[in-house]
C-alpha cells in the first residue's frame, strides 16, 4: 500500500500556488479513501480541517 501522507503534503503545498491542481490531488486522494483498507488511513474531510483548507475550495 502506498502512503498517502506524501500526496497530503503535496497538496498542502500547491494549495498555496495553484487551487486547481490541489484540487485534483484531493479528488485523487478521495477516490482512494473510498477503498475500505484506506478509509482508516485517509480521511480527507479531516486532513482539510485539519490543515485549513477551504473543504467548499476542494469539490
């Protein structure tokens, strides 16, 4: 399984640049947080409060 806190991080960082390419990070992130064995693992509604990030920014 890959770790998914690199891709996290990724986006925390080109949040500040460019909210479009974060945004596709997130839907790449969510899509794998579906997978049951994840869903412990990510919880990208949680990393967006967590971090700050505007969740209405990243649908």
């Amino acid at each position: 399984m890959k770790d998914y806190r690199g891709l996290v991080h990724t986006i925390i960082k080109e949040e500040r640049k460019n909210l479009e390419k974060a945004m596709r990070y997130w839907r790449r992130l969510e899509f794998h947080a579906n997978h049951p064995e994840l869903a412990t693992l990510v919880d990208p509604m949680a990393m967006r409060i967590d971090y700050g990030i505007n969740i209405s920014d990243c649908k």
